[in-house]
C-alpha cells in the first residue's frame, strides 16, 4: 500500500510540475499617465528562454501572432495602434516556411489612450498569443485584462 502511494504522489508531483512548465508567460499591466487625460497602457510579457512570443506583425501562414483586443468603453478612445517595445528578431522558421518576428525573455506591448473626461474608468480586454521553444510551440491562448485608469 506504501507503495502504490508514493508512487500516486510522484506521478501527482510529476504532472503539477510538467503543467507549471507549459505556461512560461507571466504578463503584468499598468496605466502611465503622459499628459491630462492621456494614458500609455503596458502590457509586459515575461518568460524564460528558450521560449519566444511572436510580434504582431508576423506575416500570415506562420505562427498565431500576439494581438490585443479592447471591449469598448464609452469613456476611453484609442490613439494610434499597439506598439511593441522590445530586442524585435526576425528569422526563416523552416517549420512555417516564412521569415517570423519573434521575442526573447521580454516584450512590452503600449498602446495610447484618452479619455473623454476626468473620471475614472477600467480598460478591459482579451490578449491572444502563442509561444514556441526550438522544439514545439503551445496552443495559442487568450489572457483577459482589467486595467484601472486615473
């Protein structure tokens, strides 16, 4: 019996650590004013090599490009579209057949935004991305987001 539980136990130890490795992402957001009632949201994403997240404008026919969509919020307007800060690498991924833009360790997404008056208000939405290491990519996954504003 002392057996047949150790052995429940490992494999129960085996699986949790195997789950903890295929989520290598860790984002973090925040609202940086820049002037009255203009706000740089950041979305940071996190991970370990050999991991990469691609950009948002990897071309079509490869990888799940990162994408960040906004629920619409009546108090908020977006200025200009999603810039990506970060070491931008573009190589030809024989296993897509094209030339992919990729990250390494980090990369933060900012996109401008306004709002129509002084109050306070939440910026939510839905982040898509997909990740691959030199040996396999994960399943393309969607991140809800919840930023406070002012």
């Amino acid at each position: 019996m002392k057996k047949i539980i150790t052995l429940s136990v490992l494999l129960l130890f085996s699986w949790v650590t195997y789950a903890q490795i295929k989520d290598p992402v860790v984002w973090t957001y925040s609202a940086e004013k820049k002037a009255d009632k203009t706000y740089d949201i950041k979305f940071v994403a996190k991970f370990a090599n050999p991991w990469h997240l691609y950009s948002q404008n990897t071309p079509p026919g490869g990888p799940v490009p990162t994408s960040i969509t906004f629920k619409t919020n009546p108090l908020v307007t977006k200025d200009g579209s999603v810039k990506e800060i970060g070491n931008l690498k573009k190589y030809k991924d024989p296993n897509f057949g094209i030339d992919v833009k990729y990250y390494s360790s980090q990369v933060t997404f900012v996109q401008t935004v306004k709002l129509k008056s002084n109050v306070k208000t939440n910026v939510t939405g839905t982040i898509e991305f997909m990740v691959c290491d030199d040996h396999q990519c994960l399943p393309p996954k969607k991140v809800p987001f919840d930023i406070k504003i002012q």
